[in-house]
C-alpha cells in the first residue's frame, strides 16, 4: 500500500476494477455488472470510509479528510477491489458453481485484509482504529443497498451528455482537485527521494523517515533515522525518533543511549520531552529512582501534560508514595479535561488510565 501511494496511478486503479469486473461478467457466474463496482466504490465505498475514519480515527474535519484522502484511498481501494476479484475470477472458472459463494467469501475477507492496510497506511492509526473503521466501512454499501432504485434513476439522469458536459464546465475545477490529494503525496515523495540521493543530505533522509513513521511502516523509518545519524550525528531530531522506536518495540537499552544521545546535544528537545520519553523508559526498565528524576524534571516544565503526569504518577506509585501518586493522578486528569479540544482525542487515553489507577489506589 505504501508503494501504491509512492507511485500508484487512479486512472491504472480503476482500469484494473474495469478489467477483474469483465473477467467476473465472463467466467464466474456473479453479474454484477460491468461498472458497478467502480461506482460502488467511488460513491458510496470511499467517500463512508472517509467518513468513518474522520470520526474513529480523529483525523479532522470530513471535508479536510475528503479533499486530501480521497484519490489515496480510492486508488487503494480500487487496487485492493481487483487483487480480490481477480483470483475469484479465475477460481470460479474451475470450481463447481456450489462452491463460488465461499470462494466470494474468501475474497471479500481477503478484500478487508487489503483494506485495512491501506487505512492504517494512508491514515497512520493504531491496528484497533484501523481494523474498526475497516468493520464498519460495509454500513455505506447497506445503505446503497437500500437507496439503490433513487439511486440508479439518479444516476440515469447523470449520465446524459448535455448534463455531464455542464457539470464539468461549472465543477471541473472541483472535480479535479479530488485528484490533488495523490499526486501531492507522490511529488513530495518524489522530491525527497531525489533529496536523499545528496550522501550530505541528512535532512532528506529525516524528512523520509517521518513519512514512513506515519504510515506505520517502522522498519523503513528507523533505516531512514539511522542514515541520517549516519550523515549527521548531531541530527538530534533523528535519534530522538530511534529512541521512540527503540522504547515501542521494547529495546530499551538501545532506547535509553538514544535518549540519552538527544539529553547531551539538547536537553530541552522538542520543549523538554526528551525528559517524558527517557523517564517512561527507565520505568519501563525498572530503573524508578530514575524516572521519578527525569519526570520530576519534565511535570515541572510541562506542568499540564496529562501523559507525562500519568508517567510521573507511575513512579510514584511504583516506589511506594501512594498519597502523591494519587495527587498527580489528578492533576493528570484535570489537565486532560482542560486540553484544548483538538487535544483532547489525544490526551483522553491517559485520563481514564490516570482514573483507573487513582481508584486503585482508594480501594
């Protein structure tokens, strides 16, 4: 899905669509239509999931979310559609005809798989925020199951020459800025890439590693944030990211000499959050006289960060204070309850934790 978004074409995706719907018209015994499904997913498909996602996924406004993810997400889509129904195709040809409802089962779960790639990619969710959206992306498909006549009588008005032509006159504008979304994704890639091949340019190789970080993809980040380091060892920025990485997948030896590295060059790098990233990876190690140090550190420049006072409370717990954990638990959740309202999808994780483990400490 990353490549596809890197260097993917919406014309080549929906052609695909068009080439698996006639293999599925002439050797499978599924009618569906020549250009239902290319509608199906442009309509009513991507446009839901869009809407699905800007609502679990807190990715903004949907008209934000459908002017930049739209072309991405139907061209993945398309391709995932026709990597599906391709195989389906070909397998109904050979298969007794009783057997194709499982096969067409197969394909739809295979289908979904796709799918949720493409929005863990695209949007950059965790795998429960991307497999929900994905799970309920099928409620636009029942609606226009249910819509389909208006529809259909709809759809045979727009399709009249004198109609499509006004449409385009007044709309073209519009309409080809739907296309927009990808083609910038891959002109900033492709800047970059180009960036990346100066063996001088560390930045480049950052500014790569952020966009694979984002997709998920953290194998591709961490060679890009090595090879910055590699360029520039002073690319401070760039070992901070390898220590986050380092922390997420539980190295936290390699974690704590990253964050380390960032506290000597700058110890107030990206406004002190260095001292949030190492104490949470000293209590994570064990380390709690440490992380009580760091955090201390870090509450008392960021007195409203709900994540770090849920660390700082953490460690105090961890080390036997409970009256003080339980008096930072607090000022946890009132700082996420105060956070400004963008902030707060973000910073609700750590005031339910915060209330869980202040009502531990009660009881």
């Amino acid at each position: 899905m990353g490549a596809i978004l890197d260097r993917g074409s919406a014309l080549f995706a929906l052609l695909a669509v068009l080439a698996a719907s006639w293999l599925l018209q002439t050797l499978a015994p599924l009618r569906l239509g020549l250009f239902m499904p290319v509608i199906v997913l442009a309509v009513a498909y991507v446009p839901g999931t869009l809407i699905v996602g800007a609502l679990l996924g807190r990715l903004g406004s949907f008209g934000a979310v459908f002017q930049r993810d739209y072309s991405p997400l139907l061209t993945c889509a398309a391709m995932a559609w026709a990597s599906a129904a391709v195989p389906l195709a070909l397998l109904s040809w050979v298969i007794p005809e009783e057997a194709v409802i499982w096969a067409a089962a197969a394909a739809g779960i295979y289908f979904a798989v796709l799918m949720f790639f493409a929005v863990r990619t695209l949007f950059g969710v965790r795998n429960a925020a991307a497999a929900g959206i994905v799970g309920l992306s099928w409620i636009p498909l029942v609606a226009m199951a249910f819509l389909w006549g208006p529809i259909r009588y709809l759809l045979g008005w727009l399709t009249s020459p004198f109609l499509l032509l006004y449409a385009w006159y007044f709309l073209g504008g519009e309409l080809s800025s739907l296309g927009s979304g990808l083609r910038n994704r891959q002109s900033f890639h492709r800047m970059l890439e180009a960036a990346a091949i100066n063996p001088h340019d560390g930045d480049a190789q950052y500014q790569l590693g952020l966009i694979h970080q984002q997709r998920r993809q953290t194998t591709e980040a961490a060679q890009r944030f090595r090879n910055a380091v590699a360029i520039d060892p002073d690319a401070t920025d760039a070992h901070f990211q390898l220590g986050r990485i380092a922390r997420e997948q539980g190295r936290l030896d390699e974690a704590l000499t990253e964050f380390q590295t960032v506290l000597r060059q700058d110890e107030k790098h990206s406004l002190s959050e260095v001292h949030r990233e190492l104490g949470a990876t000293y209590l994570e190690a064990g380390r709690l006289a440490d992380a009580r140090r760091e955090l201390e550190i870090y509450t008392d420049r960021r007195a409203y960060d709900p994540e770090g006072l849920y660390y700082y409370g953490q460690a105090l717990e961890r080390l036997g204070d409970p009256a003080a954990a339980r008096e930072i638990y607090a000022r946890a959740v009132e700082a996420a309850r105060t956070a400004p309202r963008y902030r707060r999808p973000v910073t609700a994780q750590w005031s339910r934790l915060a209330q869980k483990h202040a009502r531990k400490l009660v009881c």
